[in-house]
C-alpha cells in the first residue's frame, strides 16, 4: 500500500459524459500527478500540482482539468467523454515534485461506452 | 524531443538472471527511474540512478551511463512473482517523468 488513495476504482460512463476522479497523496507529499495508461500508449504524463499550484503539464486534453485543494487532495476532470479516454488512470505523488520518487495510487478504470 | 527505447517482451528461466534495457534520447536529465508494474496494478519504486555506476538492492540492481543514454535493470534469482512489466522512465526536467512503453517479463518454470 504506497498511502495514496483514489476514488473511485471503476467508473463506466457514456460519450459525452463527464466525469470527476479523486486523489489523495500520502500523508507530508505535497506534490500530486496525474497519469493516463491505455494499452498501446504505456503510461502518459497528464499533469502535475505542487502545493496547489500548477508545475508542470503533459500532453493534457483541453477537455481534461484538474486542480489541488488546500488540503492537497486533487481532482482530475474529464469532459465531452470520447471511446479513446478509456484508460486507467493513476494518480501519484511525492515528497518535493523535483526528481524525487513517486509513490502510486492504485487507479482509477474509466471506461466510455 | 524525448524517447524512451526498452524491448516490448522478454522470458526468462526461474532462478535465472535477466537484463532489462533501456535506451533514452531527452532534452535535458536529472535521473532515471525503474518502476515494476504488474497487470492491472499501479507502478511501484524499484531504483533511482542519477551518477553513472551500478545500484544494488538486494536482488535488483540498476546501471546508469549518462554518456551513452543508457541503462538497464538487472534481476536475479528470478521469481514467479517477478513477472510484471519493467518500466524505464526519466525526469528531464521539463517534464516529471517520461516513461518507457515498459517491457513485459514472463518468468517460466
């Protein structure tokens, strides 16, 4: 168990739809990422938030968003849901957001009908 | 641009010993990442290099040259459990961690 929780574990949904994934980081990280991981594409950077703000971005869709609480939980937003957004999701986070270890979530599967 | 190179598929003997490359061309480096994945599962740590050298931990042991854009993970004593997916990723700088398609390992009797 690496301390960082996600919500929920399945999600099935429609095209068009959106939907709302949850993260919180291990206890002291304040650093959260989100990734994408389909089957030919392995694990793609999303976006990164570090004490609330944003720090760094990946090849995010204008249709996804995110954003970090004060109480350093984060949610990834993904609307105008397409077939290809099926994935899982992971969530991670670490320590400093610098070229420090992440610890990851166990995942979210988002799957589009 | 930034590219991560490892091989798609691997099989090893249990007991055996088995070496993992990778091969990656980024913009800038501040270290190299190996993370085990079985299916369905979430990533978790395995090594970090970031001088050029070898880095042991019990029976995983990670290599980094910086000059060649190279590194590979070496597992022995193989284990059942040990098949999973092998993922290679580096922190450039500009980006946290790109990764690696990742390399699955079969382990047979």
């Amino acid at each position: 168990d690496s301390g960082v929780t996600q919500t929920p574990k399945h999600l099935i949904t429609a095209t068009g739809q959106r939907v709302t994934l949850r993260c919180s980081p291990r206890s002291g990280d304040l650093s959260v990422y989100w990734y994408q991981q389909s089957l030919d594409q392995g694990l793609q950077f999303l976006i990164q938030y570090y004490n609330g703000e944003e720090r760094a971005k990946g090849n995010i869709l204008e249709r996804f968003s995110a954003q970090q609480f004060p109480d350093l939980h984060s949610e990834l937003n993904l609307s105008s849901l397409e077939l290809g957004d099926s994935a899982l999701y992971f969530c991670a986070s670490s320590v400093a957001g610098l070229a420090d270890e992440q610890y990851f979530g166990p995942g979210t599967r988002l799957t589009v009908t | 641009g930034q590219n991560i190179d490892q091989p798609t598929e691997m099989t090893a003997t249990e007991g055996a010993i088995v070496q993992i490359n990778c091969t990656y061309q980024t913009s800038g480096f501040n270290g190299l990442f190996w993370y085990q994945q079985h299916a369905g599962e979430a990533p978790t740590f395995l090594s970090y290099n970031v001088l050029d050298g070898l880095e042991e931990k019990g029976r995983f042991s990670s290599f980094l040259s910086r000059s060649k854009g190279y590194s590979y993970l070496l597992l022995k004593e193989l284990q059942m459990k040990d098949s999973a997916s092998y993922l290679c990723a580096v922190n450039s700088g500009n980006t946290p961690l790109v990764f690696g398609k990742g390399t699955r390992l079969s382990v047979i009797a």
